[in-house]
C-alpha cells in the first residue's frame, strides 16, 4: 500500500514517519528544492519547540477550537515533543520564558537528524513537485521541471501550509484544487500579524523601527482573548509589529472584520498608578518644554514621547489628568492587519466539520489533512509547531488505518 504525503513541512514529514513505521510506502512531494524550509526559518534566532506550560494552560492558547487541538494533543503533546527529539539526539532545555529550545538551539541539526531517519527508513522524496490536484482519472498531478508527473496513491496527506511566507512554499495554491475536490474551506487570514496604523510621515520618519519596550498591550474589543500582554512592540512605517501584539492579534482581527474597528490599548508606565502619574506631571513645569517635563517627571523620552503626541489632542498634552489617563490607556486605532504574505502563520483552511476524527476529509475518501492548513490557529511559543506534529501523526496515521480496514 502506498501513501503520498503533500508537503515537507513538520505535519508532513511527522504523517511520513507515522505511515512508515506501520510499514507502507510512503513517497514526499515537496514544491519547493528542498524540504523544511519554514521549519529552518523559525528556528533561524532559536527553534522554538515547545512550551512547557500545564495542559490546561497550554489548550487553552488554541482558543476557540481548543476542544479539537486538544483532542490532537492527546496523542502528541508538549511532553511528546522533547521525548521525540531525545531520540533523534536532540537534547532540549527550558528557556526562561517557559519555551522549550534543542541546547544548541538550532534548527538545522535536528532537521538533519530527522531526515536521515526518514531516508534510512525508506521514505522517498521529490522535490520541485507542485502539487495541482487531482486528473479526472483519480491521479495526482505534479508540476515539474521535466513537466506533468502523475501518480495514483492508495492514500494521500496534504499537508502544504497555509499562505503565510509564501517564497518558502505555503502560498495557499491548494486552497483553488482542494476547493474543487469539495472541501469546505474557511477563507484565509494573517495569524500573528502586524497591523497598519495611519501614522504621520513625520512620526514614521523619527520612530519607525524603534521598540516601545516595557509596556502592557490589551484591547476592548468584544470577543475573543483580551489578557494584557506585558513586554514590547516595534513601531513600523505602516503601523506596530512585534510579539505582544501578535498575542493579541486575532482578537484585534475579529473585531476589525466583524465592526471595522479596534484599538490596541497601551499602558506605557505599567508600575506606576494614574495617581502616581498625575501627581508627578503637576510638579511645576515652568520654564521647561512639555517634552523636557516628560523625561525629567516620569522619565518618558524618545518613541514614548512621540506617541503621545502622535495620538493625543493638545488640550489632553496640557493637561495632567488627561495626560496621566492616557498614558495608562493609549489607544492607537488599527486600520486592518498586515497582508497574509508577512504573516507569521494562517488562520482558515480546511474547517474541522469536513473532517473526520482522522482528519480525512468526508467528501474525498482517503485524503487526509495535516498542519496549519486546517482551520485553526495559536500563538507563537511553541505552540503553533507542537500542533503541526501532532496533527501530521494523526493524519499519517488514519491513513494507515484506513488502508488496513478497506
């Protein structure tokens, strides 16, 4: 029985392992020169694995489909994933953000490791095969260099990404031939993204690409996950980026989409109170510039500064209640997410109800789905990685399952 897997990313190569250790044949087709490419990327400043978090706290990260991913994580979980990588040599350390990293913190070493075992198993790989679908015969259909290859699977994985950072492969191609096969196929969007904010060209000039650090980030947006995130964001020359607001950034999204409008709250003094802020800003200021009274009351200069005057009216600059409030609770108005190409990851794909509990597809018996092409979404920690893995077990091994009941 013969398997073929679309895709060599995590989810594809964890669905490859999966379909060969129960000892069928299992090709790779990749569309890119070389497999992993994504995987090499995110690892590039320290592969980020894991998270080492409890399992309550780390389901919950899924959001509103926890209840699926943390089905998946029944099988392969945060704990699976450092014993997985033990044995392939790979020792793993926790980092003082709970992360979990390989000691060397590399990706390529692993990735080595793991396609060595793969090759030495008997997996067969092809790269530059872009999958485009199925032939009215039933085959699978790859554009090559050469030309048209053709294949007939006794079953297949599809596993090609989403369509964030398209030049390493996930380009979203599938989403036109999968659609066609009858998949029921939520539209794409950015997941951990940037947004754009209408910033003035002299703010974009003196700040863009200056990090606002130690702050506090939140939104009032109706729904969705709005726990303050502590820590920094970058002001760019479309509007923020950077981790804190990736954490929020799907709240942020839903409510852009759902009413054309959110805010990203700033708390741009977290240890200190409004009374505190307020008492210090009252000080006499005579004879010195508002910016000088900012730096010597509160110790507020550079991009901090600037942002209150970018967002602020002058009466709120000139008065220390105003002022006080509005350092506890900047809001800076978004005016829609970065495009889906800069993303970090994809929210959209193949929704859960077109799937079965093997994550086939219903309609198209004998396909099966991995990864980040399924609808669902998490933030970055390790937790995006983890479920890739996990998802690409269970889909390599449905397919096996499959095959041995027919």
């Amino acid at each position: 029985m013969h398997v073929a897997i679309i895709g060599g990313g995590p989810a594809g190569l964890m669905a490859a392992e999966a379909a060969r250790a129960a000892g069928l044949e299992v090709d790779v087709y990749e569309a890119k020169g070389s497999v992993g490419r994504k995987f090499l990327l995110a690892g590039k400043g320290g592969l980020n694995l894991t998270h080492s978090e409890a399992r309550d706290a780390f389901v919950a990260r899924y959001g509103r489909h926890r209840d699926q991913i943390s089905a998946w994580l029944e099988t392969f979980d945060n704990d699976s994933v450092r014993r997985w990588a033990r044995e392939l040599g790979v020792e793993t350390m926790i980092g003082t953000s709970a992360r979990v990293f390989p000691v060397d913190l590399k990706a390529a070493p692993l990735l080595r490791r793991w396609l060595h075992r793969l090759r030495e198993s008997g997996v067969r790989f092809h790269v530059n095969h872009r999958c485009t679908g199925w032939s009215p015969e039933g085959e699978l259909q790859f554009t090559t260099p050469t030309g048209v290859h053709a294949i007939r699977a006794d079953a297949t994985v599809i596993a090609t990404g989403g369509a964030s950072w398209p030049e390493l492969g996930s380009d979203g191609a599938w989403v036109d031939w999968l659609s066609r096969a009858c998949a029921d196929i939520a539209p794409l969007q950015p997941a951990n993204c940037g947004f754009d904010v209408a910033w003035s060209s002299v703010f974009v000039q003196r700040f863009a690409g200056h990090p606002v650090k130690t702050v506090v980030l939140s939104t009032d947006a109706a729904s969705g996950v709005r726990e303050p995130r502590q820590g920094e964001f970058v002001i760019s020359a479309h509007g923020i980026e950077g981790s804190a607001v990736y954490a929020l950034s799907a709240t942020l999204r839903d409510a852009l989409s759902a009413t054309g409008r959110a805010d990203l709250v700033v708390d741009l003094a977290p240890t200190r109170d409004v009374h505190q802020l307020q008492l210090a800003l009252t000080r006499s200021s005579a004879r010195r510039s508002l910016t000088e009274h900012l730096r010597r009351a509160i110790g507020f200069d550079g991009v901090k500064t600037g942002l209150l005057y970018e967002l602020l009216p002058r009466e709120a600059m000139n008065d220390p209640a105003s002022l006080a409030t509005a350092i506890k609770s900047l809001r800076i108005p978004l005016l829609r997410p970065r495009p889906l190409a800069e993303a970090i990851s994809t929210a959209g794909g193949v929704r859960f109800q077109a799937l079965d509990t093997r994550l086939m597809l219903t309609a198209v018996p004998g396909v099966f789905c991995a990864g980040e092409m399924i609808d669902w979404e998490a933030p970055t920690g390790g937790y995006l990685l983890t479920a890739c893995f996990a998802s690409g077990l269970i889909a390599g091994r449905g397919a096996v399952a499959w095959l041995r009941q027919r």
